[in-house]
C-alpha cells in the first residue's frame, strides 16, 4: 500500500474540488421530487459541475476488458451514480426511472477541478418516506459523523470502521463489506481502502497529510450484496433498502477536515 500524503497547498485544491461536488448537491436538492426522472438530475448535476470550470470524474470512469483486450464492462456512461431504494451505490442514471414518492436515492458526485479530485455521496427522501426509510437514512448520516470523528491522528482505520459498525449493528442495521472509502487525489481511488467495519486499534496509522473518504453503506436487511447484469449497479440481495453518505476528509495535526462541504 503506497498512500500519497498531500501538502496543505495540495489540499487547498482538494478543498476547492469539494466544494463544487457540494455545491452540486444544492443545486440538486429541489429538484429531487417524485416525477423526476435520473437522467434529469444527472443532466443538472453536469451542467453545473462544468460551469464551474470543472469536469465530471466518474464519466467514462472504470471499463474493465479481459486479457484479450474484449469490452467486460462497459466505461460509466454519466456524471453521477444513482443508487435507489435496494441499490446500494453504482447505479446508471436513465430517462426511464421517474422517481416515486417514498423513494430514498443515494446521489454519488465526483468532481475533478485543475486535476484535483472532489468526491461525496447523499442520500435524500423523495417526498414523504415511511418511518423505516427515516430511520436508514438518519443512521447512515450518523454512522458517517462517528466514523469521521474517529478519524483522528494517531488512531488507526479499523478505529473508524469499528465505530461504524458498532452504532449501525446497534441500530438493527449492516454494513456493506465489499466497498468502502478510498483514498482521493490526482485520481479518484488511491490507497488506501478505508473499510467500515473491524476492530479497534487495527489497520493502517492514520496520520496528518492523509486525505480519503469515508462512506458507510447501511442495509436495512443482511450486509450481502448483488451486481446487477448491467456489471455496474450493486443492490442488497435481499431487496432490503439502503443508504449512504459520503464526505471527503484532510487529515490534519488537529483532526479530520471536511473537504465536500459548500
């Protein structure tokens, strides 16, 4: 593992990146109504993102082809990932998905600004949810405070995963294993791999110069996970709900920073 420390200079830029993404996030907010379809809030999303003389990172991000060099998944056709109700993140915007009144849809945005990465997820409730989405939702939100509040200098990664994962069991929920939160710069995933769950006092030496995210995936039923035929979308097996929040944080001799706030 070879986890790049950034500068304070370079965490200015990141800083910048991030307030685009969140500034996004505004510009989304009203218009994430019951009638709206995915491919509408993916189109706003961009033309914001390249107003601010940014671009969007996730467009054209990760296809995967086999040693013979033949497609096995195809490059992420949009700006952001869309993950409703059972999707747990990954999912592809379309014109063809009208959000539902008591839909919950988890809006993933990642932002590249004069080559530094901004990336953050939110959750939001379509209209008026039932008392068991509230609940998902307000815990996710909380998992991701704890898990950044663990994210101290001198504490370790499996510090953050465990304090995630003892809140969102202790709440009646799971967490996601096979994805997580990642290191951010230059490029969009670097080292290291930030899991949200574990034991305390275990994995790598959190230390001031790091910059990763932190982004608890909650299910409302069992932690296991499913890839949808289109290779990209990742839903609960069971069908049960799921919520995530996302920030991307600077690690800093005084504590963790937010860097995707507005």
């Amino acid at each position: 593992m070879a986890v790049l420390m950034k500068s304070r200079q370079q965490i200015d830029h990141l800083r910048a990146a991030g307030r685009i993404v969140a500034e996004t996030y505004e510009t989304l907010r009203p218009h994430v109504v019951p009638g709206a379809t995915t491919a509408e809030l993916d189109a706003i999303a961009e033309r914001y993102i390249r107003s601010q003389g940014a671009l969007p990172v996730y467009k054209g991000y990760g296809a995967m082809r086999d040693r013979k060099g033949r497609l096995l998944r195809p490059p992420f056709p949009a700006t952001i990932c869309v993950a409703i109700n059972d999707v747990i993140c990954h999912g592809i915007p379309t014109p063809k998905h009208q959000l539902e009144e008591g839909d919950i849809i988890g809006v993933d945005i990642g932002a590249t600004y004069h080559g530094w990465v901004g990336d953050s997820c939110v959750t939001f409730a379509v209209g008026t949810v039932d008392d068991a989405s509230r609940r998902l939702l307000d815990a996710a939100l909380r998992a991701l405070e704890l898990g950044i509040q663990a994210a101290l200098p001198g504490k370790h990664l499996g510090d953050v995963g465990a304090v995630i994962q003892r809140y969102a069991e202790g709440e009646g929920f799971s967490v996601v294993r096979e994805y997580g939160g990642h290191g951010v710069g230059r490029s969009l995933h670097e080292d290291p791999f930030v899991q949200h769950c574990g034991d305390p006092h275990t994995g790598l030496l959190i230390e001031p110069g790091m910059v990763f995210t932190v982004e608890p995936m909650l299910n409302a039923g069992g932690p296991e996970t499913r890839l949808a035929p289109d290779r990209w979308a990742v839903v609960t097996a069971d069908g049960s709900r799921s919520a995530q929040f996302e920030h991307t944080l600077a690690i800093t001799d005084d504590g963790p920073e937010i860097l995707t706030l507005p």
